[in-house]
C-alpha cells in the first residue's frame, strides 16, 4: 500500500456525495426548468477564461481574489469568478450575427480566493439569467419572473422569500431632487450600500468624505425612508406588470438595496429569506457598460446571478434535511447464483420500462436485502428465491406501505 | 469605449453557444438518464484538486500534462485530468461508512494540456461510471449496460457502435501457456497496445526489447489471431449475462483491447463506431489498486470514461447537424404597447400549464415576429392585435403545419 495521502478536498473547495448531490439536483433541476418554461436559451464555456477577460471587469479588489496561472505557453489564465465577463465575451464575439434581445442562461461554476468564513466557501455554481439589448422594464420582469418560478420549484412560497426591488435611477433623481450633485452619487451609492452592515455614524462620516454637507447627508438619510416607489413610472411599471405576471407577491420596494457593483444602472434587486436567517439569495439589475468594458459595442441588459450555496442552506432549512432523499426506485435482489439471470432479466425488462432498478449484484439472504433497500432510495422491492423462479412469478414489496403485490418473471 | 481585447476562448477550452448545448444537453441527459435506470447514484466534487492527488495515479506522462498552480496560501493546486483519483479520495475518506458495493456515477470536467490536433481539446466532460467494490462479472455487465444504454437513449443503434472487450487476465493466460514470462507480461502489454498505431515490425522490436525470442515474440502474434472468447469462463459470463441483459448485440469479442494505462486488471474494453470514422467512444475495464496508490485499503472495482466530444461528432455525423435542434416551445408576441399587459398574462397562463414560452419583450408588426418565431425553436405561436385582446380570444398558430387554432385570453 502507498502512503497515505489526504482524502479531503482542497480548503474551500466542495465534495458532493450522493445525499448532497440530491439537493443540488433539486435546486439545479429548478433553475433548468424555470429557464426553460421562460423561454431562456442555454449557453456555457469553460470556467477557464483568459485573466486579462476576468481582470478587465473585476476591477482592483476581485483581481486580487482570482485564481490564476500560466499555462506552458506562459497564456496567463484563470478561472472565471462570475459568469459576466464571459457572457459579455460570447455576446461580443457573435455581437453582428446574433438576434437581439438575447435571453440567455447558464448554471456556471465559479471561484473565488477569499477568507473562509461560515458558509463562504471558495468555489459555488450561480445560475445566471440575462436578458441583453432590450430596454423596457418587461426585460427585468421576465427575469425575476423566472427567479421566483425557480424558487416555487424547490419548494418555496413567498413566505419564505421576498425580492426587494430599487432603482439607482430612482434614488439619484431623489438625491438630485434635494440638490446632491449627480457626481457625487457614485459616492453616495458606495456608503450607502454597507447601510445595516456598518452604524449610521460611520456612514454618515463615509457620506461626509465624499462631499456632502451635514444638510445633505441628513437629506440622504430622510431619502433612505421613502417607502413607495410610486414616485418612479419605471417601477411602478414593473410592479403592475409583475401583478399580472402572477407573482407581484413576491416583490418589496426596498430603497436600500443599492448593490455595491458600481456597473449596475437602473432597476436593481436582491432576494432575501423573510425570516433575515441568511445572506441574499440571489441579486441584479439593470447594467448598460458590460459589453464596452471589453470593446464591444454597447448593449443594455438585465441579469442576475443566483448562487447554490444559499438557497440549499434556506431549503435545508425550511423543507428538513431529508426532504430531497428520493424513494422511486426498484431494488432487485437473489438468494442464490441460480437465480441471478432472473433478477437481470427482471431489472432489464423493468428498466425498460422506465423504472430506476438497483440490483443487487451477488446472492444474498432476505433479510440483508431488505434491510439495505428499506435504507436505500427504493420504493419497492423484489426478492427472487429458488420457488418464485420456479413458479415464474415474485412478489413485489412497497417498503413504506408494507403491502404486496405479485409480478410476473 | 474601452480597448478591445480577444473574444475568443483560451486555446483549447470550448464555448458552447445555444445550438452547442442543445447538443451538450442531448449528451448529458442521456448519461444521466442511463445512470438513473441502472439505479447508479450521482456524485461529484470541484474540478479543483490537490497536485499531489492527481500525480499520484497519473504517473510521469500524465503528470506533465497537469494544470497546476500555486493558490496564495501556496498550496499546489490542479485541475482534474480524470475524475478516478477524486473517486478514490471520496471513496477512502469514507471507506469503513460506505455500504458497498457502490454503484456510482458523475459527469466531471476533466482538463489535460495537450498539443492540439484535430477533436482534441484542451478540456471536456467524462461520464464516469463506476462499481466498487463487487467481484462478480455482474458489475461490467452493469457499467456496460448503462453505457449502451445511454447510446441508445441518444439515437444510435448498435448498428452505428460496437464495444470492443477482452480480458487482461485472459490475454495473460494464453501469453502464460505459450511459454512467456508472466514478468514480461507488463511489457507486452504495453507493445501490443500500439497496434494499429504503428506497424508489426516496429511492435516486433518493442517486444524483443521486452525481452521476448523471436519465437516468443511470432507465438505472441498468433495469440493476437484468437478469435474466440470461448477459453475464458470469465468472458464467457459476461456475453452471457449480456444476453440476458439484451444488449450482447452491442459487444464484440476483440483480443486487441488492452488499454494503455497499467491500472487495468481484468475485462477491458473500448466502444467504437462501426464505420471506423472516430476514436473511441468510451473505454474502461476491471481495475484493483486504485485505492491503494493514495493508501486506502483496497477494494476491486469496474468503471468506465465517456468522453463528450466523440460521440457528439459521431451523433452529428450520423443524425444531421440540425437533429438536436427542438420545436417545442410557444412564442407570444404583441402588435402594440396596449396589448403588452394581456401578452405577459397569456404567457404566465401558459408558463404555468408547463410549456416552454417565449414572450416577445417589446411591440412588432407581425410579419417580424412571426419570421423570428419561425426562425426560433418554438413550434406554436400566438401573436395579439387590438382586435384579439377586444375579443377576447387569439389564434394559435402550428408553425409546422401551418394551421391555426383558437386561444382564450
């Protein structure tokens, strides 16, 4: 035997064994289908992107969080920490032959070096869901129209969730209102957006930094307490068309969600679970500079990005941690060699017909082989001895109900 | 605007653009399909590994192939080039809890630097599927199973593939009778692994450098003739129980697989097509030492690696470049903004009676959305005017057939 080498995965790095595997299928299947049923178009790439791509819209600080490297033909790649960057690629490369608006979607894996902290690993998938070249609010609508579908399809009601919707757009027109020059804003936004993270007093000094007079920080303040957006024609547009949409529901007016990304535009939302247990669900918005960043001609779009971690801690949560475990499939088992050939011939016919079929694949006495499928994901079992071959018939067990029934060989 | 940089993906790594993953998908749902019925449990890990893990099973030639790099705590990193040795770790860390055998199966992202010829890239995705722990030959029947399975699943017939198999052991065995070391035996193997890629003399040499006789090395040649797996009990089970099975019209008894790597044990085998156009489809076989190298306790084990890039030629070569491109979805489309409201409302409706639904996000004259509905993967489609929204009720139209129906609003 060679030395023992370590069995655990990287630091940060994540292992999915089979019962975790069936949670990310239930959260993956649900960003599959809710894309789908909206009509969204998959697309991928390889998480490996050049790091000048990844460097260009990351700015300074996610720069220094990318793992990179140099390949033998000294290429300096990395791996993608978002999936933008390689979207706004795709999109540029293709920008004269593709039909806009684009409506497009991709479960993408991404990496970021950062310090471990509860929850934060280093490696996650996001599901992304964009929509470029089109303008009119129907585009944010859409989008976060399939985010709560995903949602409702793991399992969730907007009990358990809210979208809390805001417009930089909005807010800088209040803040102009109350005479805070429009090149302050970025500023504003920047302070703003640690609000709840950090104390007021901080903040208003952060503000302060900036260039505002006590007076406007106070006005920025009384701002931060507007409670409608009826003020804004653009989200009080995307609340009506979401009413009827059918999940107006799940929508809040949250002035406070300013999203620290300075790339965001207009509409911007962050998804949060009602109980405030967790970090945000998912978050977007509007962008209009992505595909320029690269060279690539202007477009405005509308996305989001939608991480696994989260939603499997709030599901976990909310559903109970064996809420995904499946019973669905058939178990197959026999007593002797003898009746081996019967039991493959049984699972063959029974796979054939759609059925999942473990079967078990040596001779082994009943009561083992209850036992390990009672503890399996079968709903049902059949067990083959010497008599059922013989009289070409078995019966068929449903472990929860405990009855059952025969079947033919 | 800022500079333009390449739009184009690092050397080697692959994009997948819509009309690639309806192809990709055709792929990976049929793997995932196969597994589910032959009852394999999914399992995965980050594409991330530790050096160390990866040289360790890859050898020298392998191990130069590697992507590694250094993260910022210096940990030396890489990126998986096959997806065994992380099976092995998460099979050893957890090798006295694990009820076994294990049936367990993963579609990984593997990477490997290589020159670039033509169909090889950089990077692609292996459906792994894999036994451990069962000696029985039931376990290659069952890998094997699931694979011809997945073929079926994706369109082919075992007239377009065949799954070329033999036996290591066999192979060994009749070299064993003929008088030839069984020391030599790694050596032989590695020659006879070359046929087809070069010429007989060239092997002859190889041979005779392993230090085998002239007689040795033509008695060697005549074993390469046999044409029968009759000899093998073992080989004989297994077409056997494939035949219970019903897919022993997919096999083919072939004394030339020997598989390069030296991890492989027993039964080996390679799927190819039959017309002799591509490389191997998937190849795999009875390995016993993997646990071992990274110092677990050993445990006998059958599995198998299939790629995605062959077989998606093979499909587009034999179905048509257009075969995966679906018809299935509704697209909605409005004439004016005063209908935007009961178009978002129809597709919401039709969302939520599961159909696939592209609404149009902002107003066209019909003859545009109808081309771009045409053009697009809906089947059906439904365009509103004043007068549909007045009366209430809208025609369906089949883009196929070209008829039309009525739809309430």
């Amino acid at each position: 035997m060679a030395d023992k080498i370590s069995f655990e995965a990287p630091r940060g790095m994540r292992d999915f064994y089979p019962e975790d595997m069936v949670w990310r299928n239930r959260v993956f299947d649900a960003f599959r289908a809710a894309g789908e049923a909206a009509g969204f178009e998959q697309y991928d790439a390889c998480v490996v992107e050049s790091y000048e791509l990844l460097a260009r819209k990351a700015g300074e600080e996610v720069g220094e969080q990318i793992y990179h490297f140099l390949d033998k033909s000294d290429r300096h790649l990395a791996l993608r920490a978002e999936m933008t960057p390689t979207l706004a690629r795709l999109v540029a490369q293709r920008q004269k032959e593709l039909s806009f608006p684009l409506k497009w979607t991709a479960i993408a894996q991404c990496f970021r070096y950062e310090r471990m902290t509860k929850g934060r690993k280093r490696e996650h998938y996001q599901w992304n869901v964009d929509i470029i070249g089109e303008e009119s609010v129907l585009a944010e609508v859409e989008v976060l129209g399939a985010a709560v579908d995903a949602l409702r399809r793991m399992g969730l009601t907007t009990a358990d969730f809210k979208v809390h919707v805001s417009s930089r757009k909005f807010l800088g027109e209040l803040l102009a209102k109350s005479g805070i020059d429009a090149a302050k804003h970025a500023q504003v936004f920047l302070a703003l957006d640690k609000r709840g993270k950090m104390p007021d007093a901080e903040i208003a000094a952060m503000l302060k930094d900036g260039g505002l007079s006590d007076a406007d920080v106070e006005a920025t303040f009384r701002i931060m307490e507007t409670k409608s957006h009826e003020a804004s024609p653009e989200l009080s547009e995307l609340f009506r068309l979401a009413g009827v949409a059918g999940f107006a529901d799940a929508l809040v007016f949250d002035i406070g969600v300013i999203r620290g990304l300075s790339y965001y535009t207009g509409i911007v939302f962050e998804c949060f679970d009602t109980a405030g247990e967790f970090r945000a669900i998912f978050g977007g918005g509007r962008y209009d500079n992505l595909l320029t960043t690269i060279g690539a001609e202007p477009a405005t779009a509308v996305g989001l990005g939608f991480g696994d971690v989260v939603v499997t801690e709030l599901l976990k949560s909310r559903l109970g941690g064996d809420a995904a475990a499946r019973k669905d499939g058939i178990a197959v088992g026999f007593m002797f060699p003898e009746q081996r050939d019967a039991a493959v011939r049984l699972a063959a016919r029974l796979r054939s017909e759609g059925n999942r079929v473990d079967l078990s694949l040596h001779a082994q006495k009943p009561k083992k082989f209850f036992s390990h499928a009672g503890a399996s994901s079968a709903a049902k079992a059949v067990f083959l001895g010497p008599d059922d071959v013989a009289a070409g018939v078995a019966r068929i067990k449903d472990m929860a109900e405990r009855t059952e029934t025969g079947i033919c060989l």
